[in-house]
C-alpha cells in the first residue's frame, strides 16, 4: 500500500512531463481529459436495469429485471455502468482503448466509481475487491495500455477499495470488432486464476471492471472463475453498455 502510495505521485509527474513535451516539442496541446469526458456524456445517461445494464425506460431493480434480462441470463449479481455505447460515450472508450490517452481513465473511473456507490452502497463497495478483467500479456504488448486495469485502479481509489488481479490470460482471441455469434462462442480457454486469489477472495464480494458490456460472455467467465475461487457476489462495473436491438 504505502509502496503504490509513494510511485502514484512519480508518475504523476511523469505523465505532467509527457504532457508538456507533446506541447512544447511536437507542438501538439493535449485535449482536457476532464472537459472532454464531461461533455461527451451529457447524452448518454439514462436509465438502465441493474440485472443486465440494459437501457429501460425507468431504474429497474435486480428483483425487477427487464424484458432483456427474460430472454437471457443476467450477468452475475448485477450491472452498474456510465452510459450507453454510443456517440460520446463510445468515442471516450475507443480513445482510451485504441488511441492509448491514458488520461482518460481517471475521469472515467471516477464516474463508474459514483455510479457504484450510488447503487450498491459505498460503504459495501469500500468492503469489495476490485478485479480488473485481464487482458492477454501479447495484446497489451500491442496496444501499449491495459484500459480495464488502468480503470479498476482508478475505481478502488475512489472507493477505498483493494485492487486485486485475480485473473490472467494467455493467448486468447480478441473480441474487438468480434460479431455477438462469435462473442457468444468464446471459451474460458487460456482463462486462469492466481495461485492466492482463494485466499484473498474468499467469502469478499468482488467488483470486476470492464469497458464495454456487450454480451456478457467475457463476464459470466471471469464472474465463473472468481466464484470458484470463493467469491461471494460479482458485480460488474462499466463504462459502457451495447444495448442489444
């Protein structure tokens, strides 16, 4: 703990470094991350039903559900999420994910953090552990950023949480611009769970955070696993929800 506490103001001022040499050097001004992220999710709140994270026309309860939720199983002990995958929303996500603005992930965190303690409680969310969902040491090697962890982080932060990576995985097949069939085929093949996560996890309940809920496929896995390891509820946090239509 005192350990994170002591690099997190280092690289702090490395990114304020960073920042000033884009402007200075390569005369490129970054944009707000702050500014940006409150204007581009003026349109995408609303209400959604806590069981799936599925737009409704009115706050629906676990107990509730929605017409979604009737069709399909819910993902796991319920959903709290930013807004939906549309216009600035999903701008916000794609420039984190794909263009690697790493500044991003406080604004966001932050809103999914209120959003959190807003539905299920902040003082149950300051009991939980936050598990990031993982991202393949290869694909992040390419992309330069683990968005989901930079977002957990920054959720436990906020909530006084402890932030755990309960899972890893190795070698599995991207699910960007994967169509719903294939996301639906995807496996727990190449999922694994840390040899302590037992210990850490057992009876807690858990956070996993994600970026986008699309089918929910990677979280009923990641959800499974946790709860073989002891888990005693998941409740997935993200930033954005892909209604189906």
């Amino acid at each position: 703990m005192l350990l994170g506490m002591a690099i997190r103001p280092r690289i702090d001022v490395l990114k304020r470094h960073a920042s000033a040499f884009t402007e200075g050097v390569l005369g490129r001004d970054l944009p707000d991350a702050e500014r940006w992220t409150r204007a581009s999710l003026v349109r995408c709140r609303g209400p959604w039903c806590l069981r799936c994270g599925h737009s409704a026309p009115r706050p629906l309860s676990i107990t509730e559900g929605c017409p979604y939720c009737l069709q399909t199983r819910g993902v796991l002990d319920g959903v709290c999420r930013v807004g939906q995958y549309q216009d600035g929303c999903a701008a916000l996500v794609l420039a984190l994910k794909f263009r690697r603005w790493w500044e991003l992930a406080r604004p966001l965190g932050q809103r999914l953090a209120w959003s959190l303690r807003a539905h299920i409680g902040a003082g149950r969310v300051a009991q939980s552990v936050v598990v990031p969902v993982p991202m393949p040491l290869i694909r992040r090697w390419k992309r330069g950023i683990d968005h989901a962890g930079m977002l957990a982080q920054e959720v436990a932060r906020v909530c006084d949480a402890t932030y755990y990576r309960a899972l890893w995985r190795r070698g599995s097949v991207a699910q960007a611009g994967a169509s719903r069939t294939a996301r639906h085929r995807a496996t727990a093949r190449g999922w694994h769970v840390h040899l302590r996560a037992r210990s850490r996890l057992q009876g807690r309940d858990v956070v996993l955070v994600d970026d986008v809920l699309t089918t929910g496929r990677t979280a009923r896995i990641a959800g499974g696993l946790l709860r073989e390891a002891g888990a005693r509820s998941v409740t997935l946090g993200v930033i954005a929800v892909a209604d189906s239509t």
